[in-house]
C-alpha cells in the first residue's frame, strides 16, 4: 500500500486524525483542501508547542480532535478537549498552544 501523503485522499473514506502525526517538539501540517475560497489543514501538536499571536483577514474554525488546547483570542484564554471547536475572528489577534499534545482541523473561508 503507498504511503498515506501519496495516496490521492479524494472520494476516499479515510479517518480524520490519522491523516497527520505527531512529532517531537514541532507542529506538523497538512492541507486537505487549498482553494481561493477557502482552506482545510490539520494540525498535530507536540505537547507545549504552538503559534505565538497573529491575526488572520478571514473567520477559521478550529475543531479539536484529540487532545488539549489553548487557544487565546484577542487576550481571553480557551481551553477546548476532544469534539469541541470555537470561531477565531478574523482579523482578532490569537495564539494556540498545546495543554496536551492535540489535533486539530482549521477551516478558513475567504469569501
């Protein structure tokens, strides 16, 4: 069987959080779908690691689907377990870290 980053992941059924790993002290990626009208990524983070500030122009959500996060947005703090998500404004600061290490998909819609 190929790798999973080398199958073509369309019409397939396929679970969602084995589609990005964690690895030690990093934060891995990996785009689902990139188009001009929006994004989906997931995200593995290594227990303590995270995105420092930054605003984004456009409303992403973050769905948890393992773990524990942090997820600061314009100073007030989150704490989000497994099957719980939030709305990050566009253009209000925010940060994520890891409470635990944790999964996560971003959908981010430009339009």
């Amino acid at each position: 069987m190929k790798k999973l980053e080398q199958l073509d992941i369309k019409g397939r059924v396929l679970k969602t959080i084995e589609l990005v790993d964690y690895q030690e002290d990093a934060v891995v990626s990996r785009t689902i779908i990139d188009k001009t009208t929006g994004t989906i990524t997931l995200f593995a983070f290594d227990e303590g690691q995270g995105l420092s500030e930054h605003t984004a122009p456009f409303d992403a959500l973050v769905q948890i689907l393992d773990g524990e996060a942090e997820i600061t947005i314009s100073g007030e703090k989150n704490y989000l377990k497994v099957n719980e998500m939030i709305v990050m404004p566009a253009n209000e600061p925010h940060a994520l870290k890891a409470v635990k290490k944790f999964k996560m998909l971003l959908t981010m819609v430009k339009s």
